[in-house]
C-alpha cells in the first residue's frame, strides 16, 4: 500500500503581468488622450496594446497646429484605397488614413 504525504505548498507570490513601465506608459498614453480631446481632435480609437491612437483625418489642422512641435517620425503606408499615416508624438503612435490618390497615365 502507497502512503499518502500531505504537504501544504510553498506559498508563491501573486503572479503579475504589469512591469514596472507599464504605469508610466499608461500615464503617458491617457495623458496624451486626454490633451488631445482637450484640442478638440476626433479620436477615432485607441489600442494600448499597440501603443496607438487614431485619429480622424477632419482633426489634421487642431493636431498640426496643437501638436506639431511634438510630431517625430512621419510615415506613411498605401493600404488598399486608403493610405495609412502615423506620426509619433511622446512616443505614442497617432494613426490616420486618407485617400490614395489614383496616377495619371
């Protein structure tokens, strides 16, 4: 006959998934949310996962002039029809998609 051995486990601590940046770009990203609706800018969407703010592309104007001294890193991909603009501003991805334009031939 097996013996059976009860033995409490060892306590562990509490699992966590958050790090220790994760407050500061969380402050980060609703502090740059929140300035943005202070503007006036249409915000479309926000992904914190991806660290990405959406913008509607009507809100260009308030973000240049509200924001522009903050823009880094212009870039822009054709997505279908629309092409898909992102600027970073304090680290943060600001996305927008406008029109393509169809060549001439």
């Amino acid at each position: 006959m097996a013996a059976l051995c009860l033995v409490a486990s060892p306590s562990a601590s509490p699992l966590s998934i958050l790090t220790e940046e994760f407050p500061v770009r969380l402050a980060t990203f609703n502090g740059l949310t929140r300035d943005m609706r202070d503007a006036g800018i249409a915000i479309k969407a926000l992904v914190l996962s991806d660290n990405l703010i959406f913008v509607d592309c009507k809100s260009l104007d308030v973000l240049s002039r509200q924001f522009g001294h903050e823009l880094r890193g212009m870039r822009c991909n054709a997505e279908g029809r629309f092409a898909r603009n992102t600027a970073t501003i304090r680290g943060i991805g600001v996305v927008w998609f406008t029109p393509v334009k169809k060549q001439d031939k």
